[in-house]
C-alpha cells in the first residue's frame, strides 16, 4: 500500500506538486515577509528611499515568474540575486541619464556644433572610461561618490543617508577620487 506521499503527483525530482491555491498562498506570505529585509538591502545599493522602493518592487514582480518553475527554498537566494541585478540595472540607467551633466569638464573642451567628429568621439571615450571606473569603485565608496555627484548632497546627507560618520564619507569620496584619477585622470575626477 502506497502513502500518500508516494502516490501525490511530482512537481520535478522528488517535490509535490501543491495546488495552485495553496501555492499562491505560501508564495504570497513569503513575499510580505520578505519585504522589510529586502528593502533594508536595497537601501544600501541604490541612492534613494524611492529607488529602494521600486527596486523591491520590481524584483519582487520579477520573482513571479519563477513561483512555479523554483521550490520556495530557492525563493530567497533568487530574490536577492533579481534584487542585486535591478539595483545595478538602476544604477546604469541613472549614470547613463546622468553622466554628462556631472562629469568634471575642467581642461577638456565643452561639446559644441563646431567640434569635429573627432573631438566628440575623444569626449565619449573620456565619458566611457568614466562609467566605466565608476562602476568598479567598491560598493560603498560608488555610492558615497554617486551621492555627492549625481544627487549633490552634502557629506552631513550623505553620512545620515549611509548611516555613517562624516569622517567616513571623506574616506570613501578620498578612496573614490584616487581610484578615478588613476584609472581616469584628475580632469573628470574632481569633485565640487
């Protein structure tokens, strides 16, 4: 005589399948109690509230997709890993709308209907290089140096955003500043 384990139909190597109801239950209960724990995460990884926000938001939608394909012990690895990859998707879309408007201009000629291609392909190139470095700056020092840059806030908003000392800001902007002078040059890593 079969139990009832034995005879419940497989939903892939050795997992029950549970019913869409009860799934979608359990799926929805998991969510909610993962939202404050995400969100603290993400606060570290994006610059704002509101960015941290629709980072959970959108990762947490993203997550649908594999409710039923993923047993939910992989539920909390693969939030984390969706949640890492659209901050950094938020992060490339907020330097690539921004990245003209804060880059430091001083010593290079500032783009105008009479440069030559040639003269706008070097300014890409600078600018290019410039995300580039950017993107690996250590996590910490990336968004100190994308806060005071990008947002324009002040060591004092920045320590109270990052939850750290002022003494602290300036060390991750000093360590910022010199990984992008030496990878860049000091014309686009001066800060105002």
């Amino acid at each position: 005589m079969k139990n009832k384990q034995e005879s419940a139909p497989m939903g892939g190597p050795g997992i029950p399948v549970v019913g869409a109801r009860e799934n979608a239950h359990h799926f929805d209960t998991f969510l909610r109690g993962q939202f404050r724990g995400l969100l603290q995460f993400l606060r570290a990884r994006t610059a704002s509230e509101q960015d941290a926000e629709d980072a959970a938001q959108e990762s947490m939608t993203k997550l649908l997709r594999y409710r039923e394909s993923e047993p939910p012990t992989a539920w909390k690895q693969l939030l984390y890993r969706i949640a890492v990859n659209v901050a950094h998707d938020q992060y490339r879309v907020a330097l690539s709308h921004h990245n003209r408007d804060h880059v430091g201009l001083d010593g290079l000629e500032i783009a105008t209907g009479e440069h030559t291609p040639e003269q706008r392909a070097l300014y890409d190139q600078q600018v290019a290089r410039l995300s580039k470095a950017i993107l690996e700056l250590p996590p910490k020092c990336q968004r100190v140096y994308l806060l005071k840059r990008v947002h324009g806030m002040s060591h004092a908003e920045i320590a109270k955003r990052c939850d750290i000392s002022v003494k602290m800001v300036e060390k991750h902007l000093a360590t910022a500043l010199a990984q992008l002078r030496r990878k860049v040059g000091d014309s686009t890593a001066e800060t105002s």
